[in-house]
C-alpha cells in the first residue's frame, strides 16, 4: 500500500487491513480538480485492490431540483465519464444530500 491511500482516503488503509472492501460513490465533476478530491489514477488503485467505484453525480446538485434536462445531464455525464476514464460500468448512484424522487429514480434507470 503507497503513501497515495493514506492521501485519498484516511479509511483504505483499514479496510485493506481487515480485507473489507467498499464503494467509493464519487462526484465525477471535481475529480482531480480539487487538492481534496482523489485523481482518476487513484481511483484506478482502488479498483485494481477490489474496491468499486459508482456515481455521486456530476457537480453535487440536488437533483430533485434539476431540469429534466439538467438531471439528464448530471446523470449521464458522472457515468460515461466513470466509465469511460475508469474502463468499469457504472451500476449505482448515490444521491447527492439524499434527495431523490420517482422522476430521479426514473431517469436513472433510463441512464442505466
């Protein structure tokens, strides 16, 4: 385990020691962009241990007070991005502040 998990995530080095693995639900927005936001390699490193890695939307927005275009947008942008930068397939999403309604969850099954 590098210095890097301990940076990313007090918790890695944790699980790791207890063979525990988790689901880092990330907004895919600010990956990279910010000193306290993990890096798209890092987030590799975490796949290559076992973790897995799932959307926490794009840029954190409620998304019960998204457009219907806007909700498309946050959902469909966090996942190809993930998927794409990451080479996984994004099965879940994690609300951001846990604001979700019938028209979020069916946008997401429309999203995949």
């Amino acid at each position: 385990m590098t210095a890097t998990f301990r940076i990313m995530s007090p918790r890695l080095p944790l699980l790791e020691k207890h063979g525990c693995k988790a689901i880092f639900f990330v907004i895919a927005g600010r990956i990279g962009r910010q000193n306290d936001f993990m890096t798209w390699t890092q987030l590799r490193e975490i796949l290559s241990l076992g973790h897995r890695v799932e959307a926490h939307g794009w840029s954190h927005t409620f998304l019960t007070d998204c457009s219907d275009y806007q909700l498309t947008l946050e959902l469909n942008q966090s996942k190809q991005s993930i998927e794409d930068r990451l080479g996984t397939r994004v099965e879940a999403l994690s609300a951001p502040h846990g604001r979700w309604n019938r028209r979020v969850a069916s946008e997401c099954v429309r999203a995949g």
